[in-house]
C-alpha cells in the first residue's frame, strides 16, 4: 500500500468547484491586491480562531520582517530564537541587522527550553521569537515571564501552529499572566503565521498573517505592509511591499471553514500512531496538558534513523526530514561563531528525527500501515 508523505492534490480536488469559483468572483472584480476578498479573510480568521486583529501578508516570511521592524530591532540589537526550526524564524532578525542568538530545545517537544533562555541574555538582548513548532505550544508562561522580567519585546512564530491553543502549566500559573485556552500568537506582543500550501491551512501559493493584542503595533504593522503609509502616495514610516493578493484571499476563505475538520483528522492519525506504534528505542513527540497541539507533524526520534527510512521506503511509505541541519550550523550563520555540540538536544534531533506522513486525507487503513510497518522495523 503507497502511502505518500504528503498528498496536497487531494485536499485540492474536493475543493475544486468553490475554489475556482472564488477565483472567478475575484478575477472578474480585478480585486488583485489586498481588497474585499483579504478584508473577508482577515476578519473570518480572526473570528474563527479568536483574534481581534487580523493583517493578511504576502508570506509566511513577511510577517516576521514586519515584527522585528516593529519590535525596533537593528544593528547591535540582540535576539534570542530557536535553533532548530525553518530558516524564516530567523530572516526577519538578520533582515533589520540584529544579531540571532540560539537557545537549546527541549529533548520532548523541539521547543525552546525556558530554562536556558535567562542565560543567553546580555545587555543588547532586545527581543525573543518562540516557534510553537510542529503545532505544539512552547511552555509560554515560563518564557513570557522571562521575557516580561528582561523587557523583551516576545514574537510567536505560529507558522506550523494555527489554531492550536496554549492551556497553561500549573507549575507557572499566571507567572506571565496567560490565561488559560490563549490562542497561540496572542501570548507575546505578536503573532505570526504561514499560508504556505503545505500548512494546515494552507493558500495555493505563499501567504502569512500578523496579528497582535495591541492596537498600536497592529496600526504601525498595517502601515509598514503598504510602503509605510496609511494613504495613498504619503510615507510616514520606512515600509515595504508585504500585501496579500486577493487571489489568495479568496482561496483561504473557502478552505478555511474546513480547518476544524482537518485539524480534528490530523489530532486522530497522532492518537492512533501513539496508540499502536510499539517500536522499542522509537521517541515518540511529547503532547503536553498544557498545550492542544494542531500536529503539524508528527516527527519522532530513532538512533537508527535513516535505516528506519529506507525500511519505510520500501513499503511505498513517505516519510520527511524536518530539519536536518539546525540552524546554528547552517553556512549563512558560520559567521556567528557556533560550532558542533553547542546546542547539544537540537543536534540530537536533528540526526535522529524523521516525520511520519499525517495529513488529514489519510485513510485508516493507510495509518495503520505505517504503524505496522515501524513495528516491523
């Protein structure tokens, strides 16, 4: 049985007709750039997953840029982020001139360790961009209160994580002042989120979201998404070109109805893999009570990683490797000084992880072949 990592023509062809139609309405109305059918978006967005303010972007890349912008970092600025996570997480920090500056991840969740955080902080330390990463909330009251005590402005890249919720942890209840079922991208001062066609919710083509709690970083964020300016052919700020076209407003309405239901399948083909797969020396992804992770990914741990692989291969089973390299020893950031062994647990998922197929399309029967087939391993 062939069971892809990802098949996204699927999701595409159950929604063909009100898709093209969509187009058609948009197309006809020459609503080309930003217009009623990302206005629609925006607020469709906001109120399905309960954010009051919405601004939709060119990219999942746009609305990191636009945060640091507006968070103020530049030159001589530090900013502590991830390691191990897309390389996006990191552009909008270099983009402004600001330096990245690495913390390790927890062993369970591939999210930041709130505990190594304090220690990467120095006088210059400006900001902190947490990644949610795979759809898992990172253990926010820790960090934000970290980042509350140290004056930092907070970014949450929720890029893998729409609609996913942050619970809380009882061990630091209302340290930062979380309350309870936040939205990610709602805790820190910003919000950020990708439309790339692979993502939950994925646009047919490149798209992102900024959102914030607070009116004035919204109003500036706005402003610096159209040339810095908030009408026509006057600049009152240093902007850019971060508009979302209407094309891919118009096709995220029509799929965004459907995320409920595909985040519920995805949370299903996770409950049914850490039900059955049994394979001894196989880390299986934490799912913290403090967090309702939307599983962008179910990645899992093997010493024998890449032998797994081809095991799989041969069963016609799809699998992917997310993130090979962290970044920390990426070539374009050998010029910050890390070497091997400096973030020791990204290292060890990075040599060790491989993600399993798990999007909402997949059969039972196609789940339950790939459990069958690890277990064979």
């Amino acid at each position: 049985m062939k069971v892809p990592f990802l098949d996204l023509s699927l999701q595409h062809r159950a929604l063909r007709e009100p898709a093209l139609a969509a187009l058609t309405a948009t197309y006809d109305a020459t609503r080309f750039c930003l217009g009623k059918d990302v206005e629609d978006f925006e607020r469709n967005f906001g109120a399905t997953l309960g954010y009051p303010r919405v601004l939709g972007m060119n990219s999942g890349t746009s609305p990191l840029h636009v945060a640091c912008l507006v968070g103020g970092f530049g030159p001589g600025d530090e900013v502590i982020t991830t390691p191990f996570t897309f390389i996006s997480s990191a552009w909008g920090i270099s983009y402004v001139g600001a330096k990245p500056v690495f913390v390790d991840i927890e062993e369970g969740t591939f999210n930041l360790a709130p505990a190594k955080i304090a220690a990467a902080i120095t006088p210059r330390t400006k900001g902190i961009i947490v990644v949610h990463l795979f759809g898992q909330p990172a253990r926010m009251d820790e960090i934000m209160a970290v980042a509350r005590k140290h004056n930092l402005f907070a970014i949450e890249d929720c890029a893998q994580a729409i609609g996913a919720r942050y619970l809380g942890t009882s061990a630091a209840a209302g340290s930062a002042g979380v309350p309870p079922a936040t939205p990610v991208g709602l805790i820190g001062d910003v919000g950020t989120f990708s439309f790339y066609p692979t993502k939950n919710l994925g646009a047919c083509g490149e798209g992102g979201a900024f959102v914030s709690r607070d009116e004035a970083i919204q109003t500036k964020a706005r402003h610096i998404r159209v040339h810095g300016s908030d009408r026509r052919y006057y600049h009152d700020i240093v902007g850019g070109n971060f508009r979302m076209d209407g094309f891919q407003g118009a096709l995220l309405n029509v799929k965004l109805p459907h995320l409920g239901r595909w985040t519920a399948r995805r949370q299903e083909i996770a409950g049914r893999f850490l039900a059955g797969i049994k394979l001894s020396d196989l880390r299986m992804p934490e799912q913290p009570a403090y967090g309702r992770s939307v599983l962008h990914q179910f990645t899992v741990r093997h010493p024998r990683r890449d032998a797994l692989r081809e095991h799989l291969a041969k069963q016609e089973i799809g699998t992917d490797l997310i993130y090979p390299v962290p970044l920390h020893l990426q070539k374009c950031y050998s010029g910050l000084g890390y070497g091997r062994g400096a973030f020791p647990v990204a290292e060890r998922a990075a040599d060790t992880c491989v993600s399993l197929p798990i999007f909402p399309e997949l059969t039972d029967a196609q789940v339950d072949h790939v459990i069958k087939a690890i277990n064979s391993f």
